[in-house]
C-alpha cells in the first residue's frame, strides 16, 4: 500500500474553511470572526467566489416578492411610498 502526504499551509486551511462554509450558508458576520478579519467587508472581498447562488436565490426572491398580489384589504401604501 502506497501513502501520499499532503503538505497543506494554514492559509490553504484558512482559505478551505471560509469557502466551505459560507458555500454552506454560514452567515459572513461569523465566517468573519472565525479569520480575524477587521470587517465583514473584507471577508467578502476575499470569499464572494463562494456565495454566488446566493444572489440568485435573492434575486429570485425580490422577483417573486414583488410578482405577488396583494392579498383583498391589504394596505401597501408602504410599499409604493
């Protein structure tokens, strides 16, 4: 039986752990504090690679949120103000 030995760096680790869990839906605030980083900001610059389903499920969303209609009685003054 042959071994092989990966030599993994601790910002590979790094880079591995922020991908996989905001790919899974960790939100950016705790993948945030978990690196360090200074601001959710950075940690998005850095890892925006791995959420882009995301803004397809937003934008999915909106459209349906504003395809919808408004129920008999409902006020939406709020929504066109």
């Amino acid at each position: 039986m042959v071994s092989v030995v990966v030599q993994v760096d601790k910002h590979e680790l790094r880079h591995t752990q922020a991908t996989l869990l905001l790919a899974n839906g960790v939100d950016v605030k705790t993948v945030q504090t978990r690196l360090d980083h200074a601001s959710a900001s950075i940690t998005l610059g850095w890892y925006a690679h791995a959420i882009p389903e995301k803004d397809h499920e937003a934008a999915d969303l909106l459209g349906s949120l504003l395809a919808a209609k408004p129920e008999e009685g409902e006020d939406n003054e709020a929504l066109t103000s």
